[in-house]
C-alpha cells in the first residue's frame, strides 16, 4: 500500500474534493480505515437528498421483506399446531388444545402467547418432501431445491444448490445502506462435525453472494457487530493519502472494463461504504437503543433478541432475514434442538415457551409498526415428527419417549405479506402423517417468498463449477391461499 503516498505520509491531494465515486472506492477497499469525522460530509449530503426528495413529494414503494425463522431439528407437528384429539394415545400425546384469537383454530397448550396472535397467522399444514435425514432435508427448505445426493451428507459442499439468503443477496433489493440479506445469529452445524449444514451458502452461484452474517448473541451484554463502526483513533487525514490508490483502481478498471464481475465488486464496495458510513446502519444493529421493555416482552435469551434484531433489521431495509433457532443446548453432544427423539415431551415443555414468548412478540410489534402486512414471516424446521411415540424411521437412537424424522407432512407457520391471517391452508390425515389437501413442497415454499420479494424465480444464473445455468428456483408460488 506504501506505493499509493509519499513515504513520509503526507497526503497525496491533486484537487480541492474527492467525488462521490472515490469515496465509494475509497468506502469499499479501505472501509475500516475512515474516522468518523472524514464522512461527516457524506452524510450531510444524504440528508439533503433525502430532503429534497420529501420536498418533491416522492414516496418509496412499499418494501417488501422476509423473515425466515429456522427451527434446526424439526418441531413436532402432532404436539404444537397440528394437534390430533382424536387420534389412539401413542398419535396424540400427552398436551391439551387450547382455543385461539382465531375462530376455529387451535394450537397447544404450549403455546398460550401465539394463541393471541393466531388472528395474525396462517397454519401452512401440508409442508411435505421425503428426504429424513438432517443435513440433506436442511439444504432443502433453505435452498428450495432437493439436495443434489439427497439423505447422503450433512454438511457444506461447493456444489450446493445456493440458499434463499443468498438468491435474495444477488438479486433482491436493498434500502438505507443496508444488505440485501442478512443471516444471524449463527450458520447452523452439528457440535461434533465443526462444519456448517448443507445448504447454507451461495453454492453454485459463488460465495461472493453469501449474505452477510451476524455471528453473537444478542442477548450479551457485550453484543456487537463486527465491521459497521470505525475506529475512533483514526484521523481523517488518512482519507486523503488515498487518492493515489483510488487513481490506480480507475486505471485497472479502465483495462479490465465494466463486466459483470466488475460490476458487482463495484456493488460490494458501495454497499461496504455505505454500511460503514451510514449512522442510520449502525445503529440497526444496537439493540440497547431498544425501550427495557421491548427487550423483556421477546425474552431475554438468545432466539427472542435474534427476532428483536430481525425487526429492526426489516424496519431499516434489509429485504431478506434468516434466523436460526440457537439455545443453551447447542454445545451438547445430543441431537440438535428440535430433534426429540427422545423425551419428546420434557424437551418441548423447555424449547416451545422460549418460542412461543419470542414468536408471538415479534407478530405484534410487526403488527403494531404496520410492517406485518409488507413482511412476510414463515417459520419451520427441515421436516416434522412421526405421528407414532417411539416409531422409528430414520434415526435408530430413537427412544420409546422420542418422536423419529418425518419429512411426509409438517407445519409451516406464516405470517403476513399479504397471506390470509387466522387461517389454516393444507391438511393431514386424521393422524397428522400424511398431506390429504394442498401439498406445498420446499420448493414451492421458495417460490412463493422469492415471488412476495419481487425476485423472478425463473430467472437464471450461471454455475461456474459445473459451467451450466440454472433457474433459481423449480418450484411453483402459492397463488390462491384461501
């Protein structure tokens, strides 16, 4: 970098002002070298574009946004909110229905808060696919694609089909200096394995376009995020011994010309500056800017403040949130969270009050924001449970207390974006095992989020690896939800 200034640091300064494009160059290659006070300018200059623009009278379309809550195990249908009454004993379990918000429908009794807002919410009952194991049945909700050797592997692979986060990272829309899209508070992974579950990653399209990750818990006292502040001992005066390098970068982008690529490390730089220097950004991120009583009405823990952080991060226009499901248990040599093949019951009566707290908090401060009805929430696991106690199927671990793997019919929980609120769509036979009425596959799932989005899911693109192109997606949205 000594190449770019005089070697006894002065600044290189050819003209009186640097123009917008070499601060964003500036932004995108040196992001973490600019002082507060060397950007002060810059946001000047947005606050009066933006004052112009309310003068001018114009309004933005209404963003349309997604959070998609991953419950990394796979809850119990049968137990939460696709209760069987009158099934035999061993079907039905031990929990009571209770009655809803919402005429006509019910939900466990583990779950007393979502009951409030079940007026909010449309049970997605016919969730189906017919991949049983882990990984395999992860990769498939989050990229709306099986898995290219399906019940075969349970971690990442360069061949992977891309997530939706990162489709929705290439190809949606961001606002505010935000990301497109954003996963937190962790990529989901086996303790024992090290490694992230399969599917989680821009794959075949390239990592360029992973979303950006919030790795923490939020719930820490000493939560923050890495990378969106700039250090306060860095002068300004650092700003301007960039010149010289900001010439060098035009240069080789003269040569190398425009493309794509070009194009989309341009892209990279401006949204890296723009989320270093945009206060507005930062402070997305800040929860401690939330009232106490917020905070307490998600819950303390980890999961209820990842939601907390995801309004926040929709509210400021983020197009795209996934949320993994993380609890205390995560360091535990045992099957992962949701996955209750043994002591169904107990376990649930510990994982669904954490849920139920959270969930059905973040329903109503969207609801009472007005962003409910521009974001669409959906939250599921990779499958269900099976309909019989101790039934083994995939996992010879299961217990007699334990509910095995069970991809033929789940529930998935979603919420507004225009879907119909108080409502059941699907249904299961009379034990809760098989889809009886309106399949809705993961990539039918994938659709209809990329399609709320506004992102094509025929669209293609091109797979380095494998030097073919491919769509998006290969499912169908769900068009008519009555």
């Amino acid at each position: 970098m000594s190449n770019f200034w005089h070697d006894d640091h002065t600044p290189l300064i050819r003209s009186s002002r640097v123009s917008r494009r070499e601060w964003l160059y500036i932004g995108g290659l040196s992001w973490l070298g600019l002082s507060e006070a060397a950007i002060n300018g810059l946001r000047r200059d947005a606050a009066v574009r933006a004052d112009e623009a309310k003068s001018e009278g114009r309004a933005p379309a209404p963003a349309k946004r997604c959070v998609f809550i991953f419950l990394f195990g796979g809850p119990s249908q049968i137990d939460l909110w696709d209760m069987k009454t009158h099934a035999p004993e061993n079907v039905r379990g031990i929990f009571q229905p209770i009655a809803t918000s919402a005429p006509g429908i019910q939900l466990s009794e583990l779950l007393p808060n979502l009951a409030k807002q079940a007026d909010k919410l449309c049970l997605l009952r016919s969730m189906t696919h017919g991949d049983p194991v882990h990984g395999t049945a992860c990769s498939q909700v989050i990229t709306g694609r099986p898995h290219r050797r399906p019940g075969t592997t349970d971690t990442l692979a360069p061949d992977d089909w891309p997530s939706l986060s990162a489709m929705v990272m290439r190809y949606g829309r961001a606002a505010g200096g935000m990301p497109s899209s954003v996963v937190l508070p962790w990529y989901l992974m086996f303790p024992s394995q090290g490694a992230r579950i399969a599917g989680q990653s821009s794959g075949l399209m390239g990592e360029m376009h992973n979303a950006f990750l919030i790795d923490g818990d939020p719930s820490r006292e000493d939560f923050s995020v890495p990378g969106i502040r700039l250090p306060t001992d860095v002068p300004a005066a650092r700003l301007l011994r960039r010149e010289g390098l900001l010439r060098e970068v035009d240069s080789v982008r003269r040569v190398l010309g425009d493309g794509p690529r070009n194009q989309l490390v341009n892209d990279q730089y401006r949204q890296a500056f723009s989320m270093i220097t945009g206060e507005q950004t930062a402070a997305a991120f800040d929860l401690d800017r939330e009232p106490t009583t917020t905070r307490e009405r998600y819950g303390s823990h980890k999961f209820g403040q990842s939601l907390l952080l995801a309004r926040r991060l929709v509210e400021r226009g983020v197009s795209f949130v996934s949320v993994n499901w993380d609890d205390e248990t995560r360091d535990e040599k045992q099957s992962p969270f949701w996955d209750t093949h043994h002591d169904n019951f107990n376990r649930l009566k510990k994982l669904a009050p954490v849920f139920d707290r959270a969930f059905a908090a973040f329903l109503a401060d969207l609801h009472e924001r007005g962003l409910l009805d521009s974001t669409m929430v959906v939250a599921l696991g990779e499958f269900g449970r099976t309909p019989k106690i101790g039934q083994f199927t995939q996992n010879n671990a299961t217990e007699k207390t334990g509910r095995d793997h069970w991809p033929h019919a789940f529930t998935a929980l979603v919420a507004g974006g225009g879907v119909p609120a108080g409502h059941v769509f699907g249904a299961t036979d009379r034990l809760g095992g098989h889809v009886i009425d309106k399949p809705v596959t993961p990539p039918d799932l994938a659709a209809t989020i990329l399609t709320h989005l506004g992102v094509d899911p025929s669209q293609r693109y091109h797979a380095p690896l494998l030097g073919e192109s491919f769509p998006l997606c290969i499912g169908h949205p769900i068009r008519d939800w009555s």
